[in-house]
C-alpha cells in the first residue's frame, strides 16, 4: 500500500505538483490524502479534486492556537503517514509541531542555517555570497531550525538578482524535495531527537542532491 503524505500549501502549489507528477509517473509510491492551506484563495489548492482541499483563514479564529488545533484536526482526519510543509508560509506553533513530530517535513530556499524566514534569494545576494540552493528538514516549533535533511545547491551568478536566482533555486526545489520524499515513503527516513537516520544510520552532515536528480552524501556514492 502506498505512503499517504498531507501537503501543507499557501500559495502556487509548483513543488506540490512536482509531487503529483513523481506520483503519476510511478517515481514516487506514496498518494496525497490532502492538501490544506492557510489562504482559501490559494493557487495550489486548485491542483487537486475538491474532496482532497481543506482551508480556512486564519483570522476567523480566536488565536493561532485555535487555528492549528482545527487544521491539525483536519490533517490528523486523513491519516498521513507524512505531512509536508511545500510552500507553507505560516509558522507552525508547537502544539501542531508536537502532534505531528517525527513527520512533518518543509523544503525551505536556502542553504539551512542561512537565511531563515522570508526574502531568502534578496539577503543572499545582499551579503555576497556565491552559492544559494535549498533545504529539506525536519520541523520543529523553531523557525526553519531543524534538523537538514538534504540540500540542494545552485552558484550565485554575475548579475542575478533576486527574481533570476528564485527561479534557479526553484529548478533544484522540485527534485529535491521528491528524493527526499521518496527516502520517507519508503521507510528509510526517521527522525530521533535531533539526529536525521537514513537505513538505521546517523547522518551527521545533510545528503546533497547531484546532477542526476539522486542523494548522495557529500564524497560518497547516492543515498
């Protein structure tokens, strides 16, 4: 039976529907048994059937506490074995974290821990830097602080700006965060304390996405 993964969207939905294409083309064993968004409005919400989209405003409830206990509720509805935070844009306080931690996943813009929060592609450019990518990690009640999973790198090119390096990182966003997930649907991704553990074995330094679209860690051969 195939890994039930929920995705967590605020806005276009593009890594979501990375997902949904690595799905159908059997690359990916898993199904979406939702797809949930803080924006009713949202984009994303649109790449799946009706039955499978829930959202709600956030400012219709009495505190954020509330609004991550119903979302929660929502998610928790449908059984997932992974919950995936793909363009997400709302922090997610730490009852929502606890409920679902050990599987709840975000691919986040940026080489973690650079560059937490918004705006990532313009601070990059801003302090000079000659390397961007993206992240995929564990969540934990702090912003964009857990445990790396795996990265993705793309160079800092003469006359980039933020809008040119945002669509360079999105490019290597996309097969990023199906290798990781295919690691998770698979049984082969866990999460214990603070140490990711790839087939039972501590990783210490996150994998790195290659040319091939594979994981591998950095000197060694794929995941």
């Amino acid at each position: 039976m195939s890994a039930r993964i929920a995705i967590l969207v605020s806005g276009r939905g593009s890594n979501l529907q990375a997902i949904l294409d690595a799905i159908a083309s059997g690359a990916l064993p898993a199904q979406i048994v939702g797809v949930f968004s803080d924006k009713p409005g949202a984009v994303g919400l649109q790449r799946v059937e009706p039955e499978l989209r829930w959202s709600a405003d956030p400012k219709a409830f009495p505190s954020r506490e509330a609004f991550d206990a119903a979302l929660g509720d929502a998610i928790a509805e449908r059984s997932p074995d992974w919950v995936v935070c793909a363009g997400y844009l709302r922090i997610l306080g730490e009852s929502f974290v606890q409920r679902f931690r050990g599987r709840l996943l975000n691919i986040h813009p940026s080489l973690l821990p650079r560059h937490r929060g918004l705006h990532t592609h313009a601070r990059c450019l801003a302090a000079g830097e000659t390397e961007h990518g993206a992240s995929v990690h564990f969540v934990i009640p702090e912003l964009d602080a857990g445990t790396v999973i795996a990265q993705a790198r793309v160079p800092v090119l003469p006359g980039d700006d933020a809008d040119r390096l945002a669509a360079r990182v999105l490019e290597v966003e996309h097969p990023l965060l199906v290798a990781v997930l295919r690691l998770a649907v698979e049984g082969r991704l866990a999460e214990r304390g603070t140490t990711v553990f790839i087939d039972g074995h501590g990783l210490f330094t996150p994998l790195l996405l290659d040319s091939a679209g594979a994981l591998r860690a950095p000197g060694s051969g794929s995941a």
